[in-house]
C-alpha cells in the first residue's frame, strides 16, 4: 500500500463564495485529487458554506472532519503562538497581516510559506519583520512580487491563481437574455474593484443603446468595504439595505440606472457563475488594483466572454499577447496613504469606446473571447495547486 500524503496546514477559511475562500478550496480539491499533500484548515470549516458535488464532497469529509479536530487542539492554546511540525500555508495581505487560526493562534510550520495577495504597495518596518520567518513567499501576481522584491522581501514566486476549467469553459447560452445586450460586472463592491466606474460608463452606453443590460455579481461578506466608493463624487454614495447588505439596484437608481436595465445575482456559490457568465455579451472590469489577477475576469474569460481590463497591476498578467481581451491602456494615477503605486484610473470615454467595439463587430468579440478563453484554458487550479506544492517541498 503506498504511503498516505504528508500533511500540509492552509491557514485561511475555505468556503465556495470568497476569493480567499475559493483559492484554499481549489487548492484542497486540486491536492486531494493528485496525492501532493493531506491538506487541513487551521480555521473552522462550515459545510453550508461549502457548494460541492456529490463526489468532492466524498473527498470533503475527511477534510472537513480533520480541520475540526486540528481546530479543537489549537483552541486549546488559546490566543498564543504555537509552532507544529508540518508544512503551512499563511495567507497575507495589506502590510503583510495574516489572519489568526482557531482560538486567535498565530501558528508557524516546518516551513511557513506566505501566500500574498495585496493591492497597498507603502510596506513599513513591521511589514518587514512579518516577513522573516517565512522561508518563501508565493505572490498572486507579477505585481506582488515586484511590490515585494523592491522593498527588499525575499525569496518570492509569482504562482498565478487558477479557473476550474471543469465549470468555466466556452458553451452555449440559455438564452435568457436573448433581445439584450448583457454587460456583466463582478467583484466585492469597493472603490478598488471599480464599480463607480462601471455605473458611469453603463450609464453613458446606455443612453445609446437603450437594450443594454448591466448584470451584476457585487455581493461581499463584508458591506462596509463598498462605502469606500464614496471617494468619488461622480456617482451618488452607495446604499444599503436595512439589514446592513450593500444594495447594488438601489445605488444604480440612485445614479440614473432604471430598474429594468439591471439585474443583481446576489450571493452566487463559485461553481454556479460559469453558467451566468456564459449569458453576457461582455465583461467589464476597470478595476484600479488587483493584487492577484482578478479571478472574476479570469471565469469570465475562461467562459470566452470578451473582457474589458484595465491595463493595472495584477490584470497585466492576464493581457498576454494581442487579442486576447480589450485592455484599457489610459490609466490616470490614483492616489492612496497606504501606497497605490501601479494603481490606474480607468478613462470613461475608453471604456464607453471598448463597449461600443463589442456591440458593433460581434465577429470580433467572439474572436477575442476564443482568445481568452485559450489562455485561461492553461491557469488551472491544479496548475496553481502543483506550482505551490512544489515550493513547499523545496522550502527549508
């Protein structure tokens, strides 16, 4: 019989609705499949908080089953440092700040990896000092690395995050939208993602072409995050429902949007976008930062749906060569105390210009989402999964 796997800690929760939480759940999924490592939560796991299929969630159990003991033994140590004897996976963001495990444990492996996605580039002194006990540190995106290796932070690897090409892949509509044409938007709704922008080129496109349809995945754990797109005072401030939730239809009315040019999904588990995004006729995505490569545009992409990218930091990765999606290449500076170096102010008339292209020669959107979806077809989850593994193994 051949030895089991060895065991390796991801210290973020994994779940089927976050970026965070999708990263970890593919990576568990992807080294489960392979035998690479036994991979284990160091923070609670929820199963109704997990959207799996019959056979993953065969695999799942016995995940789900050891994180909770491993959990159990952390919260025993209640709110201190705690060194174990396996491989971990911390995930880092803003300032290099990681989250804690079960019962507020900050816990070091035999290694630590970092993995890092940040969009603030200013890192200080403790920032610095976060950085030493790792032995490596994997960055979500050429941007990272380039953010990191220039304040002196090392060894650093770019692993670019990954699409389920099982669910996210070129195929035929539903049809539900068939006499619109459908302009998708996703992410987290901050100023950072850009959906101030987005309203305001829907707005100004929609007056010319009174079919259009914005539809819109801008739900997020974390509302409060969406009054920072107040900072722009082109757009009324964002609204919100009386139980706290950020309310996408609301705000759009707000800025001239009318209801029936507007369709919000809400809370969409992953593995259920792929067949929403094939119904769009583009993606629009002037995001100001990316710390990874957007996984949202990536599915996009992937289903062979033309994207619009704002030609910034972590979207850089995903330009490629020519025609692979419509870059927004005037990008104005953003300023930020926390450091916004390589961040991009996406121009309106630019990305109006972009929509105009795809509603006039469909040919050639439709040339240009084969493209994408070309390339997306070799960024996988297992490709992500097997490029950390390997560093982990390689790490002291």
């Amino acid at each position: 019989m051949a030895d089991s796997p060895p065991l390796a800690i991801i210290d973020w929760g994994i779940n089927s609705y976050s970026g965070w939480g999708v990263n970890g759940l593919n990576l568990a999924l992807s080294w489960l499949r392979d035998g690479s490592f036994l991979p284990v939560c160091a923070s609670p796991m929820k199963a109704e908080h997990l959207d799996l299929s019959p056979l993953e969630w065969q695999r799942m159990a016995a995940v789900l089953r050891d994180s909770a003991d491993l959990c159990r033994q952390f919260e025993a140590y209640a709110d201190q440092d705690i060194t174990v004897s396996v491989p971990l996976l911390r995930g880092l963001g803003n300032g290099l700040n990681s989250g804690r495990a079960a019962g507020n444990t900050l816990v070091t492996g035999k290694p630590t990896v970092g993995v890092c996605y940040l969009e603030h580039t200013a890192l200080d002194a403790a920032a610095l000092e976060r950085a030493k006990p790792l032995a490596h540190i994997v960055a979500g995106s050429g941007f990272v690395q380039r953010v990191l290796e220039g304040a002196g932070i090392g060894p650093v690897t770019t692993v670019l995050q990954g699409i389920d090409p099982t669910h996210f892949h070129p195929g035929p509509r539903a049809g539900w939208f068939r006499d619109r044409f459908v302009i998708f938007s996703g992410g987290k709704p901050e100023f950072r993602k850009g959906q101030d922008l987005v309203l305001l080129a829907f707005r100004a496109f929609l007056q010319r072409h009174p079919e259009a349809l914005l539809l819109t995945a801008w739900h997020s754990p974390w509302p409060q995050f969406a009054r920072s797109l107040e900072t722009n005072p082109a757009v009324a401030p964002p609204r919100f429902k009386e139980d706290g939730r950020f309310d996408p239809a609301g705000w759009a009315a707000d800025n001239g949007i009318p209801a029936d040019s507007i369709v919000d999904l809400g809370h969409v588990p992953n593995a259920a976008m792929a067949r929403i995004l094939r119904e769009a006729d583009v993606g629009l995505f002037p995001n100001r930062c990316e710390g990874g490569t957007n996984l949202v545009a990536m599915e996009c992409m992937a289903c062979g749906v033309p994207a619009i990218l704002s030609a910034n930091t972590g979207h850089l990765d995903l330009l490629g060569g020519e025609g692979h999606c419509l870059p927004l290449r005037r990008q104005g500076p953003v300023s930020h105390p926390a450091g916004a170096e390589g961040w991009g102010e996406s121009d309106l008339e630019e990305m109006v210009e972009a929509l105009e292209h795809v509603w006039r020669d469909r040919a050639a959107a439709a040339a240009i989402g084969a493209a994408g979806a070309d390339l997306l077809a070799g960024l996988t989850w297992d490709r992500y999964a097997a490029g950390i593994a390997a560093i982990l193994r390689q790490s002291p």
